[in-house]
C-alpha cells in the first residue's frame, strides 16, 4: 500500500522505475536527500519495494513512498497513473530506469561467472560466450526496455504536462549508441537510414525497424536485443524532446556499475551510476533536451 506526504503541494514529485535496487533505489537516496522532492520508488515485487522504502527511511530519508508497476501490464501502468493523479495532481520528475538483459544463462554457467575472479574485459567475453539469447527472450527484452517504458510514458504525460519544470530521464546504455548497433546488429540499409534520421525519426518508424529486428532474429550469443532496445529507447528520447520542447528529455548512460544486472562486475559504483541520471533530474529550464549523456557528461547518439 502507498502512502501519501503532506507537503506533496510545496514539493516536486519524482518517480523511479525499476528501483528496489541497485542504481534505481540509488537515484532514489540522491532525489530525496535533496529534500525538495517526493519520490515514489516503483518495482514489479510490492514485498521488494516496500522493503526498499522502509530501507530509504530506516537511513532518515522521510519523503519517500511506494507504488508499485510492471511496465509490461497496461493495468499496473494505469494504477500508478491514478494514483499520482489523485495524490499529488502532476509530475515532475520521470525517470525511467526498468530493464532486463534479454539473455540466458543456466546456473552452472551463472554460479562459474559469479565466481570468476578475472579482469572486466575477460568477464564480458566469457559471459557473451555463455549467455545466449532466444526469439522469445528478445521480444521479452523489447518489450521491457522500450515499449514497456514508451507505455509509461504515455499515461504519465499528461501528469507531466502539468508541471512548472517536467523532466525525463532514460537510463539507456552506450551499448545502445547508433554507431555500435549499426556496426554491429543492423545490416540493412533502410533500417539504418532509419535510426540516423535524427529529423525523420518517428515512433512509428522506430517501431518498424524493431519489428522488421525481431522477424530476421538469428539465436546468438551477446546482447543484441538489449543494444536494439536501448539504441530505440534513444530515438524515442530524441523524438519526446523535439515533441514537447518546454520539458528537458534526455538519456543516460550511467556506466559499467557493480549492480546485479552485471552480476557485481562493473567498474563504477551505484553511487557514480545515479549520478547522471541525478544530474538530468535537476536540470534547470534552459538545459539542454535531446541529448544522450554518458555518465555525468553529454556524448554522442
């Protein structure tokens, strides 16, 4: 159950997808150790959620509540609507942070990477060399990534609209940047035409390239469906900030972290992860809108 905070009316409200843990439930601490600001701390396990709140406020964070969403469950993303609609009236601040990796691994494979004591570029080869991917888990992965969290976006904004100062934030990944999904997954010529039609881009065109994807899917190892999922997430950012220019839209890569999704391996810590994200959270009214930032510094697409 969700609770609501009386100074809902003199505060911005943030919400986080994906935020249980690691970097999500970190953007989480960074927002509401401001002390302006609301954030309803979203995950598919209410039991998971609800006990990363009572985490967040057993540290003296106070301003922090619980609701809970599937991004992939048109009934979950409606109830989050509502509920934001009748609390607190707007949005501010959304930061869409949920995602899968799309591959598989079995648990001796799993338990050997988990064990493995090895330099970041040796653990990536062996995991793409383990892990392997299915026409299914693919659709799932975009599914996840990027319908999923277009669905969101939609219903919430309205909410957004209402607000003096509206931000988006899309925790993407420099997996997803055109020149290595181009270089590496998409070797037709339209489709490629496509994506790097910064002016021509629309959703509907995006859509027609993931779908076109995911008929010619071949199994393989590695992450392709994750990089397409991510590379469409930064189209749809672009195709948002161009739509609705009085908001500041962008997308983040927050780095290789040790978090689960990277089963511990990363470089960064969650606390360097959230910090971009963080940052394209506050951004004042002229900052920038449109642009893919790699950590805490804007990069290319």
């Amino acid at each position: 159950m969700a609770e609501t905070n009386t100074d809902s009316a003199t505060k911005k409200l943030a919400v986080v997808t994906g935020s249980n843990k690691g970097i999500g439930l970190e953007i989480c601490r960074q927002l509401a150790t401001i002390g302006s600001i609301i954030v309803v701390l979203t995950a598919r396990d209410e039991k998971k959620g609800v006990e990363a709140v009572e985490k967040l406020k057993g540290s003296g964070l106070s301003d922090v509540v619980f609701h809970q969403l599937d991004v992939m469950d048109p009934a979950s993303i409606a109830s989050l609507a509502d509920f934001i609609k009748t609390q607190f009236g707007k949005l501010d601040i959304w930061v869409n942070n949920a995602g899968i990796s799309g591959i598989i691994l079995n648990d001796d494979d799993y338990k050997f990477l988990m064990a493995l004591d090895a330099p970041t570029e040796v653990w990536v080869a062996k995991c793409k060399e383990l892990g392997r991917q299915t026409h299914e888990t693919a659709e799932e992965c975009l599914q996840a990534n990027y319908y999923g969290t277009k669905r969101v976006t939609e219903a919430l904004l309205p909410l957004l609209q209402l607000s003096n100062s509206p931000r988006i934030v899309n925790v993407s990944s420099s997996l997803g940047k055109l020149q290595n999904v181009l270089l590496q997954h998409v070797t037709d010529p339209w489709a490629k035409e496509v994506l790097n039609n910064e002016d021509g881009l629309t959703e509907e065109r995006v859509d027609d390239v993931l779908n076109k994807s995911l008929k010619e899917f071949n199994e393989s190892h590695g992450w392709p469906a994750y990089k397409m999922s991510k590379a469409a997430m930064n189209a749809y950012t672009r195709i948002l900030a161009r739509k609705f220019p009085k908001f500041r839209v962008n997308c983040v890569g927050p780095g290789y972290c040790k978090t689960d999704f990277t089963y511990k391996t990363g470089i960064y810590t969650v606390e360097e992860g959230a910090a971009g994200p963080v940052k394209l959270a506050l951004l004042p009214d002229d900052g920038p809108s449109g642009f893919f930032f790699s950590q805490k510094e804007e990069s290319t697409f």
